[in-house]
C-alpha cells in the first residue's frame, strides 16, 4: 500500500480538479490542495500504526470514492503532456489546471498523421488520427493531400498556425472544433 499510496497522492498532487476554471492564475498556483488529499496526508502526522493505518484506509477509500464520481480528477505527467498535445490550436484562457510552472512545457508543434481529407471554404479540413480536425485558411495552391500523409502543425506569429504536409511549403491553418 505504501509505494502505491505514494505514486496516488503524487498524481492527485498534480491533477486535482477542484478549482473553479474561472479563477485567476495566482489563486489557482497558490491555492491549498483539495480538502480529501490533504486528509490523506495527516494520516503520516498520526504515531501509532493501528490509528495510521485505519486513517490511510479511511481517507484512501474515500480519495478512491471521489475519482469513481469523478469528483477528483488523477493525472500523471505524462497523461497531462497528451491533454496539452490534444489542446494544441485552442484559444483557452490562461488558467493553470495542469500544474505549477516547472510542468508549463508549451507545446510548439505536433506531428500527426492525415486521417482524411475533405473540401474547405478557403482550402482543405484535414481530420487528424487523433480525431483534431484543422482548416487550411489561406489560398496556397497544393495538390489535394492523402490519407497517411505527415503532417506537421507549428505555432506561428500573432497566435496562428502553420501547417506544412510531408515537408513541402507551409500554409496557414487553424483548429476547428472535433
């Protein structure tokens, strides 16, 4: 129980859920961890093992109570470098629901995999394997992609985007809604 208990707390450390996503960045970093993991931790503060033990059980099973309600929300590191992988293109406001700053890698590209192809209004909508699904928004001419196609999605000047496939000429795109 006790390394699993660690690994827990840790993941509950990083993705406990339970600020409003309204709030300001400084009272999301500075605000104290979620009441249901804090009891966890005072049972460390308890001497006897008996009590210790009862109080991990106790506060352990109601941690575990709230994730199955999806009251609290656990994340490893890796799960929220996907989250922002899946965010890139968002506009979203500046709220840090994935950690403090030493997890703020800022996702400047991705590469993908072009899923299907289909007709925009300025261009092509590129569906990618994860299902994201990006516009071309300028006119560059490019003969119509395939399906298994590269395709390289990078930040670009005044929060735009630019998409280049198989290495060719980039173009402008932006992110539509899966």
């Amino acid at each position: 129980m006790g390394k699993s208990l660690k690994m827990l707390a840790g993941a509950i450390a990083l993705g406990a859920l339970q600020a409003p996503a309204v709030a300001q960045d400084k009272s999301l970093t500075n605000a104290p961890a979620p009441k249901i993991f804090t009891d966890v931790l005072q049972c460390r503060a308890l001497t006897d093992a008996a009590q210790r033990l009862a109080c991990f059980d106790r506060t352990v099973g109601t941690l575990a109570q709230a994730q199955q309600r999806k009251d609290v929300f656990v994340a490893d590191k890796e799960a929220i470098r996907e989250a922002r992988r899946g965010l890139f293109g968002f506009s979203l406001p500046k709220v840090r629901i994935f950690g403090d700053d030493d997890m703020a890698e800022e996702v400047k590209s991705i590469e993908s995999k072009i899923k299907a192809v289909s007709a925009g209004q300025k261009g092509y909508v590129f569906t990618l394997e994860d299902g994201a699904r990006w516009a071309q928004t300028d006119s560059a001419y490019m003969d119509k992609p395939k399906a298994g196609s590269k395709i390289r999605i990078r930040r670009a000047a005044l929060g735009s985007y630019m998409g280049s496939i198989d290495g060719r000429v980039g173009f402008r795109i932006e992110r539509l809604s899966n």
